[in-house]
C-alpha cells in the first residue's frame, strides 16, 4: 500500500498509533516503520511530527526507553459518576432505532452530554455527534441501541 499522499495530520495519527502499539527507540526506527506501510517520511519530518504528538522518550517496563505520547486529558476515561450527574441534570428524553441511539437535552447542551458519553469508555458506544440539542450515539456490535437508550433512560432518572 503505498499512501505517500497523506496529510500531515494522517502521517502524524499513524505515528500515534504505532507508538501506541509496540515500543519504537529512535527516530529512524519509525522511519523505516512508517516506510514498511508505504508511508514515505524524512527522519526531520518525523522529528518535528514527534515534537508536535508531544511525544517523550520514557522507560518501558523491561528497561529500554521508547517514545510514548502523554495521555491527553481528553483520552483519559472519566469516572461513571460523571456521566450519571451529567445525564441526570441534562437528558430530557432518550428513544433509539436499531444500533443508534438519540438523546435529547435542553438547547445548547447537548455537547457536554456528547463529550460526557465519549469519556465514559463504554464498549458499546463507537462514538457520538452532538448538535445543539441531540445527541446521535452510535451502538457498536453485538450491543443494541435500545438497551443502550435503557441505560441512558436510568442514569437520566426516566
């Protein structure tokens, strides 16, 4: 697969994600990674990818060092507390079809539902949309939308 045409930002998710895979020592080692799949970088370019990822070297368990990216505030899994409360002052209704589910809140809310449903870390969720005031909640296998809605429906007290 030969993907020399990704943008910066696609270049520098792949480099995320490799990172987060396997332990990668140097700079060059992910050169020739990143080659491997067909994605064409220069070690500077990789260098300066690295920089802006935030990326440091730190010690593994087994005593090497390799770069890792700081988790983000926004990657971290936000206690069940969170969404409880959340839900509980701002879901009015809650109904779904199939593997999605729709909850609406009060206008101008529905962003912090979202971003609360996001970093709950359920395996059920792949992701949501937020508007104004929906939230579109997409149920990923073997899960379905409608028991998810339940759980939705008791955390918010409906």
């Amino acid at each position: 697969m030969t993907t020399t045409g990704l943008s910066k930002t696609q270049r520098q998710y792949r480099i995320a994600t490799l990172l987060a895979d396997r332990p990668i020592n140097s700079q060059v080692q992910l050169v020739e990674m990143l080659g491997d799949e067909g994605i064409i970088a220069t070690q500077a370019t990789v260098s300066r990818d690295l920089e802006e990822l935030g990326a440091v070297k730190a010690r593994t368990a087994q005593g090497e060092t390799a770069y890792v990216i700081p988790e983000q505030p926004r990657d971290q899994v936000a206690p069940a507390e969170l969404l409880q409360r959340v839900c509980s002052d701002w879901v009015v209704e809650v109904d779904s079809s199939k593997n999605l589910v729709v909850v609406r809140t009060p206008p101008g809310s529905a962003h912090l539902v979202g971003a609360a449903i996001d970093r709950a870390g359920w395996d059920s969720v792949v992701g949501t949309v937020a508007g104004d005031d929906t939230v579109l909640v997409v149920v990923g296998e073997p899960f379905s939308g409608a028991d998810v809605a339940g759980e939705f429906r008791d955390l918010a007290g409906l």
